[in-house]
C-alpha cells in the first residue's frame, strides 16, 4: 500500500495567506492529533479538548491572535483528512462555518479519517513526516524545538523487534492493503508460506471484518499461485494462536502448507500430531 496519496492530503490542506503569512490554526491541530496518537494511540478528539488545547497552542505558537478553534475544528473536515461525529445534527452559517453553539452543546467526537489512520499502522514513518513538514514550513527552528517539547513527540519512530514488522520488499509475494504474503524462513515443505495482516496484532481474534476478508483473499491468491507452480496434493492451513498454542512471533500469522503424497509416512490425522498420542483416532472409530 502506498501512502504518498495520503502524505499529499496533508500538503494540499487550505489554509488563510495574506502574503507571507500563514494561520497556524489547522497545522497546530493536526500536530496535537497525531501527537496524541503516537503517545497514546488516541484516535477521538471531541470539540471541547480541542478547543481548549487548541488555544493554549495558538497562545504560544501564532501572532495571530484569531482564537475562533471552531473554524479549523468543522473546515478540516473539507481537506479529507478530518471527519466528525453527528456533524449532521450542527448548524452551520451560509459561509458553511458551524455555530460554536452547537459544537459546545453536542461536543462531537472527531478524528482523522479510517483510511489515514490505516496508513500510520502501515507506515511507521508517515506520522513523523507529517509532523516533519508542518514544523518545517511553519514555524521556526526555535518553534519547532519548543513544540517539539510542549507535544512530546518523539524524535523517531521507535524500532520494532517484531520481524513482521519490518520486512524488506524483497520478501513480500503477495500484498494487499491490509495484509502481506511471503515464504517461511524455516520451510516444512516447499512452498509453506505464511499470511499476516500488517497491522502488529498477536491474535486472530483481534482482526477487523476487513482483515478477515483481506487475509482470506491473499491465503486464496497464495493457493492458487502454489497450485499452478508447484502442483501440491493437499494443505494444511494452520494458526498458532497464543503461546500455549505454539506461538512464538505475537504477530498474528496463517500458515500455508503444501502437502505432497508420502511427504511423511503417514499423514493421517493432520493437525490432530499436536497432541502425537491423541492423533491415531481411528482403531477407536
């Protein structure tokens, strides 16, 4: 998935200019958000946290001294970047701007939109260069550091020890936006691949309904890639889903598993050899 697209929302947000002059009013905003997200992994701001952090932003940050915080709240929404809850049920003036009446008595929620808050979990860097741009093309050296602090961002993304989480291209076979292909680095059998989502979850029962479907489409495309190559007899399709289970990498992972006749002296009971002396059911049946 690429996610220039989505650093370029970014770019082509409007903002008021009056010759070298830029508000700082929605670039402030959007900087607290995505901080709040890369500290806590908040994704919902309602009107009134806005509202008052905005203004203690613009207190320290802009000479302008236009504190309206309602303005930048209800426009993001017009840079597709911003959505807000019920906005249906605010008022707004014939210029399209929202009665700060209504925002103060619904105080709805808000928050970037699904699909950019998707591209941050795929690309660990996109929040920092996000960041990056607006510090650099609207505040001062002395203001960038000073936010910098005042925020608490961090300076870089911190490295994952997860090797899921850090894949080189080279290794990718199949991909979706949710969800990526490659081979096993420790083979059973030739072609076992594996089917993680991109997102850093350890369980299958923490996906989405969308990354079920993504994960069911890429195991599908996976099968039928190793059935036109390799021309297997059967697979095994398996997840080791907590350490009990088996697991050893906490990001969740489907295992793709060729199977070839006399690939082992009896393959009778498949998944059932977890528990070798529970595996040979038939003489009982």
């Amino acid at each position: 998935m690429s996610t220039e697209p989505v650093f370029q929302l970014f770019k082509d947000i409007k903002t008021w200019k009056r010759n070298t002059e830029q508000a700082r009013h929605k670039p402030l905003l959007i900087l607290y958000a995505i901080a709040q997200y890369l500290r806590h992994e908040q994704k919902e701001f309602t009107f009134l946290e806005i509202d008052r952090e905005l203004k203690q932003l613009l207190t320290r940050f802009s000479e302008d001294k236009y504190f309206n915080t309602h303005h930048p709240f209800w426009r993001l929404q017009h840079d597709s970047i911003w959505v807000i809850e019920n906005s249906d049920r605010i008022r707004t003036s014939g210029g399209g701007n929202a009665y700060v009446s209504d925002l103060k008595k619904y105080n709805p929620k808000s928050g970037f939109t699904p699909d950019i808050y998707q591209a941050f979990a795929v690309d660990k860097n996109l929040p920092f260069n996000v960041i990056n741009y607006f510090l650099k093309t609207g505040f001062s050296q002395s203001q960038q550091d000073e936010l910098i602090k005042y925020l608490h961002i961090p300076n870089s993304p911190q490295k994952s020890c997860c090797p899921f989480c850090s894949l080189p291209s080279s290794r990718i076979l199949f991909e979706n936006a949710l969800v990526l292909g490659l081979r096993d680095a420790f083979p059973v059998s030739p072609g076992h691949t594996l089917i993680i989502p991109r997102r850093h979850i350890a369980s299958f029962f923490e996906t989405t309904p969308d990354e079920q479907k993504a994960l069911q489409d890429v195991l599908h495309a996976t099968q039928q890639d190793l059935q036109q190559a390799l021309k297997p007899d059967g697979f095994n399709i398996g997840i080791n889903d907590g350490v009990a289970a088996g697991q050893t990498v906490m990001h969740l992972h489907i295992h793709l598993i060729p199977r070839y006749t006399d690939d082992c002296t009896d393959p009778r009971g498949g998944v059932r050899w977890i528990f070798p002396d529970k595996a040979v059911y038939w003489n009982n049946v």
